[in-house]
C-alpha cells in the first residue's frame, strides 16, 4: 500500500499482515473489529543502489543485504513470537544490471497490534542492515539506517584490487597527463618533476604498472 492518506483505517477480518511503503501509517486511526484480529503492519522503504569503482566504471554484481539479526525466527518450528517478529526482509540477495543499479524494498519497523482491550500496539525495528557489494572482486560493506518515509539512495564506491586490473601498455605509461598521446605535454611533465616542481598525477589509470626496461642506449646510438 503506497501513498495511503491520514484517513481512518478500518479492519475488518483477523490474523492480516499490511505493508506500507514509502509512506507512514496513523496507528491511532486504525480501528480493529470485536473478535481476535491480530494484525501486522510492515512499513518498508525503497532503496536505490548504484556501485562504482574508483575509476568510475560500473557492472553487474550482488548487494548482500542483512538486518540487524534481533528477531530471525526458530528453525525448529518453535517460538511463535520469533516468527510473528520475523523480518520478511531479515536478509537478501540484489543483483546490479550492466550500470551497477538495483532496486529493493526494506522493511525498516513491524507494528504489532494483538487483541484485546484496548487493543496493544507493539514497535519492532529491523535496522540498521548491512549491505556488502561483492563485485568486481572485492567486498564492500556499508551500514544503512532506515530513518525516514521515503526513497532512501545508496551509494557504494569501491576499490578494485590491483590484481583485478588488466597490465599497462607502453603507451598507457608514458601518457602522464592521461590525454591518450605520448607528446611533448608529458615531456614537460618529467622535466618539471626533476626540477623538483609539485606535479600532481590528473586521475588514476585503468590498469597497473609494468617494469620498463630499456634495451641498448636509450640516445638511439
């Protein structure tokens, strides 16, 4: 349920579970029916990822997300109050498309409303979650706080391990100022920097360094 108003809210059947989504809910204008009506309110935010290196390149990859693992239900089929509490996004997989975006929902707060009277409204927050992008060989992990009702942007900047990157060419090494020519421009370069001048590198390069050795006289005699 997404963008519902501040009207009020009348249940008419029992045991429901309700999501809402970017948007918030007046628990005090929920009305409940006479009979046992237990009810669940999950409300959820949409979160946009987008992952880039530190070259600013971007790919497919996984977001590993994880709540704060307060209520992860029983396995054994025992404790009905950890499954009531269970977080239907306790921990989730998100793949990025081709530019390292990806959409989810999260659940950040359950209210809980049991039976009696009056009816006993109880708050239960799943955050702060854990987000790990595992891509372009390296893990990430950043912790998210759900702290509003609305889309909530995440933004990852990695670092791609050395090893990950494809080996420099010649060229790609002796282009300094990174403007794809090997000119005078990177000539200057050096020159300025054996003068002692502060020479100031103008981005990273794609790739690593190699060893450059210099067979005969570099004179050409």
């Amino acid at each position: 349920m997404v963008g519902f108003p501040t009207h009020d809210f009348y249940l008419q059947g029992s045991f429901m579970d309700f999501y809402f989504r970017n948007t918030d809910l007046d628990m005090n204008k929920v009305y409940y029916p006479s009979w046992v009506s237990d009810t669940r309110f999950f409300r959820q935010h949409l979160v946009v990822i987008n992952v880039s290196d530190q070259f600013n390149e971007t790919g497919s990859g996984v977001i590993d997300i994880e709540d704060n693992h307060i209520f992860n239900g029983d396995s054994n089929g025992n404790g009905a109050d950890l499954e009531t509490l269970k977080n239907p996004t306790s921990h989730l997989l998100v793949a990025t498309d081709e530019n390292g975006t990806a959409e989810t929902w999260l659940t950040e707060r359950l209210f809980l409303a049991r039976s009696s009277s009056p009816v006993v409204i109880t708050e239960y927050d799943f955050w702060p979650y854990n987000l790990t992008a595992k891509t372009w060989n390296t893990n990430t992990t950043q912790q998210l706080s759900l702290s509003s009702n609305s889309t909530i942007p995440v933004k990852f900047d990695i670092i791609v391990p050395e090893g990950a990157l494809p080996p420099c060419t010649l060229a790609e090494m002796l282009d300094l100022n990174n403007d794809g020519f090997v000119d005078h421009d990177d000539s200057i370069i050096v020159l300025r920097y054996l003068a002692g001048w502060n020479v100031e590198p103008v981005e990273a390069k794609e790739c690593t360094g190699i060893n450059l050795n210099i067979v005969g006289n570099p004179s050409g005699n």
